[in-house]
C-alpha cells in the first residue's frame, strides 16, 4: 500500500506508525496564515494574535480569534474558524456542566484536559475527523495562579510558561526561548506591564511587522492591581478595546 492508501482512513497507521489525517490537522493550523502568542507572568496571563480581515465589506467587529470559555477563562483559536467555533461550543458546554455539577468554577488545568480527551476521541473513531484547530486557554488557578495551557488535534496538552500556535510557531518559540534564557539569567519576573509587552513585542518581531491596533487582538486575565476589575472580581477575563491596544503598541514602540 503507498501513503496515499493509508491516509484515507484516520483509523490506519502507516508501517511508520503514523497517523497522517492527524498530521494534515496540524498542517491546517498553520495554513490559516495567522500566529498567536501567551505568556504567563506572575499575575498575568495575555494571548494576542493577528487579525486579518480579508474583505473590506466585512464587519470587523466580527472577526475574532480570541473567546470567552467562563469569567475568568479565555482562549484563542488558531486554525480554520469553524471549526474553532464549534470547539468553543462544546468548551463553554463543558465549564458550565462542572459549574452546575460542582458549584464552582473549572479550572483551567481540568478544562484542558477534558477538551483534550474530546478531541483524542476525534482521532481514534471512524466517522469523525480530528479538528483543524490549536486552542491556548489562559485563566487563573486559585492555588497555582496564572495558568496557560496548549491543545493541540491529538489530544495532547501541557501548561507553558510562554508559547505560540499557528503560521510562525517555530520562529515564536525560538524567540521566546531566547528571551526566558536572559529573564532567568537576570532572575526578573514578569509583571502584567511586561508580559503584555513581551508579547507584543514577540509578535511584531517574528512577523516583521508594525502592527495597527486593528490587526491585533489581545485577551488578558490578571490578578494585578494595575488591572482594572469589574465589580472588585479579580483574574476576569477580557478583551483590549481598540484604544487600549493603541496605547500598548505606541508604549512598545517608544521602548524599542
């Protein structure tokens, strides 16, 4: 049999003993065309992400990558948009179940590993497809604090200190890893200020590019006292309105 036999089954490993419908899923998020990027810090956790909107009739209040799960649960999505959406669904579906069940909320780490055994699942039956997806939940844990996990189509997922999904993965990364090398040489700690500016800054690099505060998002969830909380509710999650990512690109810029 050639490869092209064993990757029309999900169901059948190759005499390499791979999966290749799984490996196209992966293919799929990076051919979106866009990166994201999360960073922890010690009361924060932010994920930004490019935004691009491909039509100029298109509302672009309308397009986003990052999501609510709970109050104080976010993720972005990067890979193809419906079936993210169809993730997020089923995610928020999950967090209210155990809310209901429990009387509290879900933690990031339990939510992960939920949604990474659904999409394991995705990969072992026939009649299913694993979804063309990267999910990157931020929230705080009560014990452990800010919190920032990865779910990738195989059903495999791990907490980070800092990582990136999608087109310039691999360029993100190496960035990332270069900068937490010096931080721990240094023995800084990065404050809500520093990660958002990390970020930022990892994105612009990576993708050689000065962005607009229109093609960026930026999701936060911080228990820092420079965070503005709602109702005296610590670690909520939100989205950066336009002017605000404003601010943080002109501060970033003026840095450099």
């Amino acid at each position: 049999m050639s490869r092209s036999s064993y990757d029309r089954y999900l169901t059948v490993f190759s005499p390499e003993g791979r999966l290749y419908q799984v490996e196209y899923a992966f293919k799929a998020i990076s051919g979106a065309g866009i990166t994201a990027i999360a960073i922890r810090g010690k009361d924060t956790s932010v994920v930004i992400t490019q935004r691009k909107v491909p039509d100029k009739l298109l509302d672009p209040g309308t397009i986003t990558h990052l999501f609510q799960i709970t109050p104080t649960i976010g993720c972005v999505m990067t890979g193809l948009i419906a079936d993210a959406r169809a993730q997020v669904q089923r995610t928020r579906s999950e967090a209210a179940q155990f809310r209901y069940k429990y009387g509290y909320e879900i933690t990031p780490e339990a939510l992960a590993k939920r949604m990474a055994n659904i999409n394991q699942v995705y990969t072992q039956r026939a009649g299913m497809r694993p979804l063309g997806i990267s999910m990157i939940l931020i929230g705080p844990d009560d014990e452990t604090g800010p919190q920032v996990f990865k779910l990738d189509p195989a059903g495999y997922f791990t907490g980070y200190k800092a990582t990136a999904s999608g087109q310039k993965q691999t360029e993100a990364t190496n960035y990332l890893e270069k900068r937490w090398k010096t931080m721990e040489a240094d023995k800084t700690t990065l404050d809500r200020a520093g990660a958002i500016e990390l970020a930022i800054e990892c994105l612009s690099s990576v993708c050689a590019t000065d962005f607009k505060a229109s093609e960026i998002e930026i999701g936060i969830s911080s228990t820092s006292p420079d965070e503005k909380h709602p109702d005296g509710a610590e670690g909520r999650f939100r989205q950066m309105d336009e002017e605000e990512r404003g601010d943080w690109l002109v501060r970033v810029g003026e840095k450099d």
